[in-house]
C-alpha cells in the first residue's frame, strides 16, 4: 500500500480531555498504539488539533510534550484546527478502530 497522508485530532481521540484543561488529559493507549502503528507502517502522521483556536492561548509546547510522553509517533503537529461541532467529510471515520479498514479500502 502506497504511504498515506492522515491528520489526526487529539482531544477525545488520542486523550480524554475535560474542557480545556489540557494539561490533564489522560491518554487513550490503545487509540495511541493504533496510530503509531500507521507510523511505523511508513504513513505521514499529523496531529491537528483546535487546542487554542477560540481562546487564543498557545498550547503547542503543552501538545508537543504530551506526544512525547505517551510515545505518540508523528511527523507534525499542526495547531489552527477549526472549531466545529460537525464534520462531514467523505473521508472522516470517527471510530479509530475503523482506519485499518479504511486505507484497506483506498489500497
């Protein structure tokens, strides 16, 4: 399978977050080990996150060390996501037990 360009958000994907106290979040492991594994499978790993976008306040050094402390494997990390209450999009899955299916198809 040709490497595959995938964005991930973080908040309520990777970690459960209450609010914005990000600081706080708890990682989810597994969701973490499934992203990772698309990394080391030789896909383009972006995390994209809203963190900041409605408040203004700049949340990339607590992002970044974050990944770092859960072994989240990445090439960027990208901040300015949109605030949105939905997304539609014909290539979103909102289940990450579902990406394996995914790319499986668009192979």
């Amino acid at each position: 399978m040709a490497s595959k360009e995938i964005y991930v958000d973080i908040d309520k994907t990777i970690c459960k977050t209450d609010g914005m106290n990000y600081e706080e979040a708890i990682p989810i492991e597994e969701n973490i080990r499934v992203i990772n594994n698309l990394y080391e499978k030789g896909h383009n790993i972006t995390y994209w996150t809203a963190r900041g976008t409605k408040s203004g306040i700049n949340f990339f050094e607590v992002t970044e060390q974050q990944l770092r402390n859960w072994g989240a494997k990445y090439h960027s990390l990208k901040m300015g996501k949109p605030a949105y209450d939905l997304l539609i999009d014909d290539k979103a899955i909102n289940n990450i037990s579902e990406i394996e299916l995914f790319l499986n198809l668009l192979s």
